[in-house]
C-alpha cells in the first residue's frame, strides 16, 4: 500500500504514514534503523544480517523521496543506505509487535541492548582463531 502522507515527528522521532483508507501509522525511527532494508543491516544474503544494538535513541534527521515507489531516511548516527519500500514500510507499520519481539530476543540472545555504550566505551570483537 502505498501511503499518501508522510509525517516525520523529530521531537518524537516518529515517522507517521497516513493510507487513503484513514488508517495510521506511527513508526520509531529505532524500529526503522534496526530493520533498515541496506546491507549494512541485512548483510549479503540470509544469515548475515548485523544486529544493530544501542539504537534506542537514534532519530531521523532527513528523509528523500526515491522515484514513486519508496523512501530514503538519513539517520542521526549517520546511517542512510537503507531504501524503504511502500511494502517495507507497510509491512513494519503493520508487523510492529512482532518485530519488536523478534528484535528484543535477538538483542537478549547476543547479551546486548537497545541502550547506546557510553561515548568513552571502546568495543574489541574477539574472533577465536
């Protein structure tokens, strides 16, 4: 479905899509960092998604139409390579409890958290030789 408004909300950091039925939509820009359609988040094919943690407070700073059929959001923390699709749109809007479940348990399973480290914290990946 494709929406007819587009409403962001910086001070909410709310993306609020409006459908030519009424219906609305109110989606947290955390929710659309995480589930970002780019490489950066979904990796090059099935199982090499990166889950992105401590993105509780990241907000939308700019948002570009691409063509007719999608949109492109710049993120505070400087993310912007995700294109988001009417139907990638629609599909968060309309799954968003289940999403959230879905990305809370990963988070829990990888010991991390929606919460960002303090900005004097260094992270060293330990790969097992």
């Amino acid at each position: 479905m494709t929406p007819q408004t587009i409403k962001l909300h910086k001070k909410s950091r709310l993306l609020e899509l409006g459908y030519a039925d009424g219906t609305r939509y109110q989606l947290e820009a955390e929710l659309l960092r995480v589930y970002s359609p780019s490489a950066e988040v979904r990796g090059h094919g099935v199982g090499q998604e990166i889950l992105q943690a401590g993105k509780r407070h990241v907000a939308i700073t700019a948002i570009e139409p691409v063509g007719n059929y999608a949109i492109k959001p710049t993120f505070d923390d400087g993310h912007n390579s995700g294109i988001f699709s009417w139907e990638t749109l629609f599909d968060l809007a309309t799954n968003q409890a289940a999403r959230w479940a879905d990305y809370t348990a990963r988070l829990s399973a990888a010991g991390a958290s929606r919460e960002p480290l303090p900005a004097d914290t260094q992270v060293i990946k330990f790969i097992p030789s």
